[in-house]
C-alpha cells in the first residue's frame, strides 16, 4: 500500500525570516486558504489589550475572513488572550 500524499511535508521554504512571529502564524493558519492578515491579527490583539473589543469579538471578525469556513474561533480566542499577555507581538 503506497502512502497518501497528503503525509508529506516539504517544510517551509523561502525566506523564513519574512514570516510573521509563531504565535501570530497559529492563528493566521487556522484558515487554509491563508486569507487572515497577520497585521489584522496584530491590530485586534492590541484592541484586546487596550479593552476596546473582547477576545471572543475579535475572534468572530477574523472569522469572517475565512472563506473555507474552517476558522476554529474558540482556538482563536484563546489564543488571542495569550497574545494579549505579550509585550510585543513585532519581531
């Protein structure tokens, strides 16, 4: 029996280190057409922080870019809480 395909990997390639921070990436990811903007991701982030929307609010609006549908908004949620804890999301 021959593997599927979709068990392989070729990594990352290209230049690396034009790539948002992980933690930004975990949540830009999440769609799978990549159609979440890092720099949206950082701006609702700092909105968190600065208590101008809730983390679940935010969650919902990153959704709605999400055309496959696949956005996990609960993941994100709380992934943006743990953001908001960070001093700086910039690398």
């Amino acid at each position: 029996m021959i593997p599927h395909t979709i068990n392989y990997s070729l990594g990352v390639w290209g230049k690396k280190e034009l790539l948002p921070d992980d933690n930004i990436l975990s949540i830009t990811t999440m769609c799978g057409h990549h159609m979440i903007s890092p720099n949206l991701v950082k701006k609702l982030v700092d909105d968190v922080k600065r208590n101008k929307i809730t983390a679940e609010k935010a969650a919902w609006k990153l959704a709605t870019f999400c055309p496959c549908g696949i956005f996990n908004q609960v993941r994100a949620e709380k992934l943006i809480e743990k953001l908001k804890e960070m001093p700086s999301l910039e690398k």
